[in-house]
C-alpha cells in the first residue's frame, strides 16, 4: 500500500515546488526550464504533485504548445525516489493534458538526469542525437515602448566583430568595460565593481561613436543616444529635458546611454553672469551619480576636446575610466583597407603600400578614400572615364579637384573635328554608357579587371584631406599623458 496520494497543484503547494527545485539543484541537476517558467506553468498550465500527508514529495509540470506538449518540470525528494513516484505523475499529467488534443508528449533533460525509468516506463522514447540550443532576448516587452519613445534600438550582434583592427582599443574595451559588464558575478567574485560611466576622448573620425555601438552590440544591450540639441527644442528648456530623459532611461532594465561631444553641455564653468549652459552642466552633475546608483546600465561620453570639459565633469567617482581613442597604427589601417578593398581584387592590390600612405589617416579619412577609390573605378569601367575638375576648386589631384567624365563629355567638348561624330550634350545618365569596343560592347563586359586598382586607391588617398592634422595629434598624446585614466 502506499503512503503517498497524487492531486492536482494548489497555490499552496508552492514551497513544496521550491523545496524540490533546491532539491534538484543540490544534487548538481540543472533544469532546463527556469524557475520562473516553472512557477508560471504551475499557475496557468497543468500542474499535479504527489503528497505524504500534507507534505509535497513530487511535482510534475506540463505545457501545451499547439498539438504538442511539454514536460516543464519532474521531481521527487531524493529519499522518495525509486517508489514509482515519477511514473504516477506523469501518468497524471498525461491524464489532465489529454483534453487539450495533445498528439505527443515531449521532454528535454540534462544529460545529468538520472530518473529516465520513469519515462521510458511510460512509454516515452530516448531520442538520440538532438542538441538544445537557447538564448536569452536582450529586450523584454514591458521595455518596448519606453526604448521606441527614447529612440533607442538593439543593435545587431556582430558590430564588435566589424570593427576592423583598433586591436589595442578594442582589447582595452573588452576588458575594461564588456568583461565586468557581461560577466558580472564572476567580477564580484573577484571584487570588481562593473563600470558605469566612461569618456572616450580622441579627434574626430577615431571611431568613438562605432566603439560605443560596438560596446552595446557585444553586451546585447539596448543602445540610446542623447542629443542634446534635439532636447534643447522641448518646452522643459535642455536641463529638464535631460532630466526627463535618464528618468525614462531608468525604466530600462539593461542600456548603454550614448552622449556625443559631450563638451557642448559640459564646458568649463565660468563667468559672471554665468551662461545658460551652466544650469546644464550642472544638472549633468547631478544626474551621473543617480545614473551610477542603477546596476546594468552604462553612459558613453564622447568628445573630441577633452581640455573643454569642466573640471568637476571628469573628477574620481563620476567615471570610472577616462580611455583614449586614437589613430590606427600600421596593423589596424590595413585590417581596414583589407575590409574595405573588394574581395575579388585584393589580391592584385598593393595593401602595404596603402597603409604606408595612410599613416595620420582616420578609420573615417581611410574609409573616405575606399569609396573615392571604388566610385573612381566605377566611372573608369562603365564611361571610360578621364579626370576633370570640379567647378571652382583646383584642377591638379592633390587640391581635391578631380572628378571624372566620361570620354562622350570629351568628344562634345572637342567638336565633330576631334575623332568622330559630334555627340549630343546633356547629363551621362540622359547619354547612357558610352561603348567604345569595335563590336559594341560595353568596357564593363569585356571580362577586364573589375574593380579598384592600387593606382585608383593612390589616387584617392592623394586627393583626401585628413581630419586631423598633426598639431591636434601632438595634443591628444599630450591628453593621453595627462587625463587618461585606464
């Protein structure tokens, strides 16, 4: 006779269902199915536990999804096990899912689970050779709409994968910031407290913006960037819309908040009347230590003159790091030109010479040049093109001057004396391509070399106009000495 009775689930039943979730878990079971889910199942889908007396020594939880249903949760005490308790209950589950129209009844189990007698007793089948793949999705559904009203976005997961080289700032990044961030328990294990506000600082076009996408990428976390001249347009005047706009930020439950060129509300404080920017910094001040107080959120400052911020902005306790964002030295310009440079003719392009001629070149310069290169070659292939200058710039290549056009611009030009019959003006797209081959065809179609040369990428990199000229170079190392904090 048995000393045990199965029922369906009460709602007083739930330390019992605790009591064998500790259970399981002590003796190195992991579920496959969360406590939460567990919990939930118990309330809203079919649920029967096995009792002695009053106490719950087995559950069983299932689910029904369509025709199929799934067994959320089977257990019993350790010292009820072997007394036939497993199959009872899922011979009672089976029973109370039937009228669902259920057409099977499927399990998922840790490879450490050791009571599959009661499944195979009731006639459920070992099915080999499956894997069980999971992820958690980085945005609930309460946190839709307050994310689409801040503007904010979950960017895609490989923008950390894209940043081509920048191999020294990445490394500080993934350690200093990604590693505490997305391992956080291990970090307290070792008594590192996760960052929560950071400045990168260096010229413009470095990458900072792409860095802090790439930080939000890599930590599947919500990216919201403020702006503050879009806040300045609001009836609360910009220091209130600020206000406003971290306390929806707060509502979140992970995000890295994103403020470029910061020093435009964060200057130097000073003059007598004070400005109107003054009430701004100082709301910013006041914000960053409430930011700091909410676990699972970052803030990203940007700027390119870090001299300008006010002096109480980057003070200890209000950023944890202060990182410098530099120029790519020689491997990082040539993962870029290796990223930017077509596939098809990489082979033929001299890569070395590109990355010595780009040197004082940012990512944003680099990839400038690429595309001027790749349209050069465009226009070559499909107009037969030549160089000309563009109205009221200089005609020599290196002012920047030169454009193409294509050889029937040319021959208008000339008039009919100068190699053929006269064409008609007009645009190249009211022309269409000019074809130039005896048989017709089109200089793109002749099965010639499609795509930029080392001599196009040369050129373009002639014509580009670096953002950052050497004085402000000798001023961020000079930054870098003095107000990096890594």
């Amino acid at each position: 006779m048995t000393t045990w009775r199965i029922r369906d689930f009460h709602p007083s039943d739930l330390d019992g269902i605790l009591h064998l979730w500790s259970a399981m878990t002590a003796s190195g079971i992991e579920p496959v199915y969360s406590l939460s889910e567990v919990l939930a199942s118990c309330q809203k889908d079919v649920a029967v536990v096995a009792l002695h007396g009053d106490d719950v020594v087995g559950a069983a939880v299932g689910r029904a999804a369509h025709e199929q249903g799934w067994i959320v949760f089977l257990a019993t005490l350790p010292e009820w096990r072997s007394r036939g308790i497993g199959t009872a209950l899922l011979a009672a589950l089976e029973n109370r899912m039937a009228p669902l129209g259920l057409t099977k009844l499927s399990a998922l189990m840790p490879d450490t689970e050791t009571r599959l007698e009661a499944f195979l007793s009731r006639g459920f089948k070992d099915v080999q050779n499956l894997r069980f793949f999971e992820r958690q999705i980085p945005v609930q559904r309460t946190e839709l709409e307050p994310l689409a009203q801040l503007g904010g976005r979950v960017l895609p997961r490989d923008l950390w994968d894209k940043v081509a080289g920048m191999k020294r700032e990445k490394q500080l990044l993934e350690r200093r910031l990604v590693l505490p961030l997305a391992q956080a328990e291990l970090a307290d294990e070792f008594g590192v407290v996760p960052p929560r506000a950071v400045v990168l600082f260096g010229p413009p076009g470095t990458g900072k913006t792409t860095f802090a996408k790439a930080i939000a990428s890599r930590l599947e976390w919500p990216f919201v960037e403020v702006f503050p001249s879009r806040l300045a347009a609001g009836p609360e005047g910009l220091a209130g819309a600020l206000r406003s706009t971290f306390l929806e930020i707060s509502e979140l439950e992970h995000a890295v908040v994103f403020l470029d060129e910061v020093e435009e509300i964060a200057s130097h404080r000073a003059g007598d009347p004070p400005s109107p920017n003054q009430g701004v910094t100082n709301e910013l001040l006041k914000i960053i230590p409430a930011f700091r107080e909410q676990p699972g959120r970052l803030l990203v400052c940007a700027t390119n003159f870090i001299r300008a911020l006010d002096s109480a902005f980057l003070r200890h306790g209000r950023f944890d790091y202060v990182i410098p964002i530099g120029l790519p030295d020689a491997e990082a310009r040539r993962a870029m030109w290796q990223r930017f440079i077509p596939e098809a003719v990489l082979p033929d392009v001299e890569v070395e010479q590109l990355v010595e001629r780009t040197e004082g070149f940012s990512p944003a310069d680099i990839e400038f040049a690429a595309r001027s290169a790749s349209q050069r070659a465009l226009e070559k292939a499909v107009y037969a093109a030549e160089p000309v200058a563009v109205p009221g710039m200089a005609d020599s290549p290196a002012a920047g001057g030169a454009v193409h056009r294509d050889a029937g611009d040319l021959a208008h030009d000339a008039g009919p004396g100068a190699g053929g019959a006269a064409l008609t003006g007009g645009s190249d797209a009211a022309r269409g391509p000019v074809r130039t081959a005896a048989d017709g065809t089109h200089p793109a179609d002749t099965g010639a070399r499609r795509g930029p040369s080392t001599q196009d990428y040369l050129e373009a990199i002639a014509e580009t106009k670096t953002t950052v000229s050497d004085e402000v170079a000798a001023a961020f190392l000079e930054d870098i000495e003095q107000l990096a904090r890594v």
